[in-house]
C-alpha cells in the first residue's frame, strides 16, 4: 500500500471518526472515545490536531481526578 493511500485513508478515517463523536455526543455514552481515537489517528499528520489531543487528554485527567476525588469525600462522610 503506498504512503499517499495510507495518508489519505488515515485522514479520512480520523475525520469521520471525530464528526461522528461529535454528533453523537450527547446521545451515546462513551463517544468522547471516539472523538479521542479520531484525533489520535489526526495528529499524525496535523500539528493542531496534535495540540487537540493533549488538550483534551489533559481535561480527561483533570476531570478524572475532580471525580474520584468527590467520589472519595462522599464515602468518607458515610462512613462517619
């Protein structure tokens, strides 16, 4: 397979995949993966899209970590 047809696939599989997480976004539970996974697939060949990627792997985190921590408190004040 040539490089110029793995690009063009890549790129046209990355866009799909995050359009396809953006319109189904507050529909389908866990399409902000799908959103991920296009962006992850964009970033190889687009720097903004790389930029995107950690941004939103950077929230993820942050929000991850926002929620165990409530998640933590809460179980402690049952418990006492």
């Amino acid at each position: 397979m040539s490089q110029h047809l793995k690009k063009t696939l890549r790129i046209s599989v990355g866009a799909a995949l995050v359009l396809f997480g953006l319109v189904t976004f507050f529909f389908l539970p866990g399409s902000i993966l799908t959103i991920v996974i296009g962006l992850m697939l964009l970033s190889f060949d687009f720097p903004q899209a790389r930029n995107w990627l950690k941004r939103s792997q950077r929230a993820m985190s942050h929000s991850s970590r926002k929620l165990d921590s409530y998640l933590l408190k809460r179980k402690h004040r049952r418990f006492n």
